[in-house]
C-alpha cells in the first residue's frame, strides 16, 4: 500500500489546490501520524489518538476540495457528512451513529473492489469457460449423468472409440471457439445464459418508520432467507463476459475476510469529513422543527471521543476515526461549539481568503483548471479558445473585485464569471467549428461590461 510523506501529500493537494499551505499541511500531519502510529506496538498504540482537525475559513477557498482531494489520495474509508444533516426534522430516524454505518459501507465497497481485482484474471478465465459452455451446449448431455455412466448401452452412445473420438473433436471445437472469443469475434453473439436475480420482496409496508438503516438491515435479511432466483436471459457475448467476471469474482472472494478487513480498515484508518460544522454551532435559533443544534454535538461527542457503533457487520469502535471538521464560522465561532468537542479537535487550521493572484493561479494552473476546462470543452466542437495572458489578469480583477462588492463567495465567483464570459461562445460554438478564438482583455471587459459597475468600483481602488 502506498503510505505519502507529508510532503508528498502536500504535493500532491498542490496539483489540485491553489494555496492554503497551513491547511494542507495539517490534513498531511495528520494523515501521517496515524502511518507512524500503525507502526508502533499495540500498547502504545491504543494510547495515541488521532488529533482531530477544524478547518475555517470564508466560503469558497477550498476546505471541501480539500477533503475531496484527500480521499481520492489516501487508501483509507471517507466520507464526508454534512453536520447540518442531522439537525433536520426527521432527525430521530437518521441517527449520528449512521455516519460510522456508512463510513463501514464505504470500507467494505474499498476491500472488496480491491479483493476484486486480485482476483480478476482467474474469474476472466471461469467467466470465459461459462461463455464456452454456453456457446457450445454439451451433445453428451446423456453421457454424463452418472445414471447413464453407469449403465452405458452400446447402442446409445456408440463404441468406446468413437466417443473418445467425438471428445476430441469437441474439444477441438472448443478450443477454436475460444480463440476466436479470445480475438474479440464473437462479442456481439447471442447467448442464452442464467443470471441471478437479485431480488428481495418488498418492505415498503414497513417505510412508514423512515428509518433507512433499519430497513436496510430488514432488507438484508430477508433477501438472505429467500434463495437467489436465477433467470434464463439472452444477452451478448460481450455483457454475458461481464455478468459471468462479476459473478465468479464473487465466488472467489471470502466475504467474510472481506468484513474483517474492512471494519479493520474503519477502525485503524477511517477519515470522516464533517463539513458545516460552524452550522451546528452558536445559540439556539429559537422555535422550529429543527432538532437542536447543541443536541446534535452532544450526540456527535461520543462517537468523537470513542465509542462503539452496531452496524450491519459487526461493533465497530470509532476511538481512532480521525476526524476533519470543517466550517466557513462566520456567524458562530469554533468557542460557541461546547467545550468538550473543542477539546476534541486541538487542531485548528485557518484558510485564508484568497487573492487576485490566486484568483490567476486557480484559473490556469490546477490539473482540473476552469481555463483548461472550458478549452476542452469547446474543443468538442471543433473550436480552438486562446486566453491570452491579460484576459486572465482582467478575469482575476473582475472576480476579485465582484467578491468585493457583492458578495464574497471565493472561487465560486470564477465559475460564473467563466460562464458569462463564454455565453455567448458557447451558444454558437457549433456554427465556428474550425475556428480559432482568441479571448483577450478586450474581449473580457466588452462581454463582463455589464457585471461591475466601475464607478461602484471607486471607493475599494486606492
Ligand atoms: N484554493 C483553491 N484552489 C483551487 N480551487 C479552489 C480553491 N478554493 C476553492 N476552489 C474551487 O472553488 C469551488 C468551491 O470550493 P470549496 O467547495 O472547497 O469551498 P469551501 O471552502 O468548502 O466553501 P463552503 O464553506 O461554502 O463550503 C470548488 O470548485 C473549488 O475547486
Ligand atoms: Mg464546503
């Protein structure tokens, strides 16, 4: 498994994330304390826990890119949840302890997709003998039942010789069949196969409850006590391939090992990303069918501090879920969360605003650059977009000063300015296929005129 240094990690947020070092920094620190911490033995082990991260910072500069970046790059289970999610009415239904549920779903997804592929070349093999099979449906059906085995006439099936003969060029046969699938000749043939169904008779009578976990654990056991139907379908060659790899895949893989790893996995390496945090923090807003927010940390704190969550596949203890909790904390502050989840997230990392220099970087230089974005876009139509090197400085001034004099909402002000930008472009792309467009500062201000006033601008230029 590949374990990054913190550099590496930081290196690797860079090709995504335009600044925001500190931030960066901290999620890399964090990531790898629990590597070093795996490497220790268990009784120092159990002693260290992960030191949970608030990140805060003004809307739109990268908190949840972040997060996102990350669990694309670490080989652990994530997943990010809404704190706000469990303030909503219905609250009662959809339990704090749901994000361990499915932080487990996620890890059992990630085991078994790797267990998967490891196995992948064996199943190909199974599946393309079941493609054989099926191409070929067996003349000596007879012969091997073990009833005619037994009790073989010679007037049945001929004399020793001759069926040694007819195996032969059976699997003559086979074997040129097989070279011609193995070329890719008979993808589109079609066979006649049985597929399993998965099918589970209906719980809606019980939805009333609106718990989903539950009716997902009824739904679960149902469908085990039921056997699994299987159902004679006509498909090609090419989607039998599919059905065949996934089916005997599944064969090979031990569910059960499968399981273990992965609740392993949650309990040594599970990463939950808790966004809007600031959201449940603060006064009570008053009335309403909100659940309320206090309620909703006190509910968050144990699972926090360690504890040990049911789920579908066994306790799973969260005393080492590391933990990254995220907010914009513009009206409430991280000190009007209680006191005991401030004491559980010791590491606080601000994000800063970010810059018209930024706002430069962010349009041109990210792997997934909006600039890059749009290029490729308008390729599709056969149409070449240059920016010039000052339409970009005149974007960044634009946005910048936008997030000035309306509101600021960081880098998301670059996507709309973007659109405006190419509107018009984009409405006719097909009619200029072949043609060359060069986006200059010109071509900026004559198309964004009508966003910002200049004059609305005098009093932020100094
Ligand atoms: N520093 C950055 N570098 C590159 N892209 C960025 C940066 N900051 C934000 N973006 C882009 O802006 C958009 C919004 O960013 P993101 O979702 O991370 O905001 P956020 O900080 O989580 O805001 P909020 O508090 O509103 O949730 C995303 O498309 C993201 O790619
Ligand atoms: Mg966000």
């Amino acid at each position: 498994m590949v374990e990054y240094t913190p550099k590496e990690i930081v290196r690797e947020l860079d090709r995504y994330i335009v600044g925001q070092y500190k931030a960066k920094r901290a999620v890399a620190i964090a990531l790898r304390n629990r590597y070093r911490r795996s490497r220790l033995d268990e009784k120092l082990r159990e002693e260290i826990t992960p030191k949970n991260i608030i990140m805060m910072g003004p809307t739109g500069v990268g908190k949840t890119e972040i997060a996102r970046r990350l669990a694309k790059l670490v080989n652990a289970p994530f997943i990010k949840v809404e704190a706000t999610k469990f303030t909503e009415v219905g609250y009662v239904g959809r339990d704090v302890e749901s994000m361990i549920r499915d932080l487990t779903e996620a890890a059992i997804r990630m085991v078994k997709s790797a267990r998967m592929s490891e196995v992948r070349e064996k199943a190909q093999l199974a599946a393309e003998e079941r493609i054989l099979d099926a191409l070929l449906p067996s003349r000596r059906k007879k012969a091997s039942s073990p009833v005619n085995f037994f009790f073989q006439t010679s007037d049945e099936d001929g004399s020793e010789e001759d069926n040694a003969k007819e195996e032969d060029s059976m699997a003559n046969t086979r074997e040129k069949f097989r070279l011609r699938l193995r070329t890719g000749k008979l993808e589109d043939t079609i066979i006649e196969i049985d597929v399993e169904e998965s099918h589970s008779p209906s719980v809606g009578m019980i939805s009333g409850m609106g718990n989903e976990d539950m009716l997902l654990q009824i739904q679960d056991v149902v469908g085990s006590i039921f056997p699994k139907k299987t159902k004679r379908k006509k498909v090609t060659v090419s989607e039998a391939r599919k059905i065949f790899e996934q089916e005997e895949a599944q064969k090979l893989i031990d569910m059960d090992e499968v399981v273990d790893e992965a609740i392993q996995a949650v309990e040594q390496r599970g990463i939950i990303f808790l966004d809007e945090i600031d959201k449940i923090a603060g006064k009570e807003m008053g009335q309403g069918p909100d659940v309320s927010r206090e309620g909703v940390q006190r509910d968050i704190l144990p699972i926090v501090e360690g504890t040990t969550v049911m789920t579908k596949y066994g306790p799973v203890r969260t005393d080492y879920i590391l933990f990254i909790a995220a907010g914009a904390f513009h009206v409430s502050k991280v000190s009007d969360l209680i006191p005991e989840l401030q004491g559980r997230f010791p590491i606080r990392v601000e994000l800063e605003s970010l810059s018209e220099e930024d706002f430069k970087r962010i349009l041109t230089q990210p792997e997934n650059a909006l600039i890059k974005q749009h290029i490729a876009l308008m390729q599709v139509e056969g149409v070449k977009l240059d920016f010039t090197e000052d339409a970009v400085d005149e974007l960044a001034r634009v946005s910048f000063l936008m997030n000035l004099t309306k509101e600021n909402i960081g880098a998301r002000r670059l996507h709309t300015v973007m659109e405006m930008l190419l509107e018009e472009i984009s409405f006719y792309a097909e009619d200029k296929s072949g043609a060359t467009i060069t986006v200059d500062r010109a071509y900026v201000q004559q198309n964004l005129k009508g966003l910002i006033k200049e004059n609305d601008l005098h009093k932020y230029i100094l």
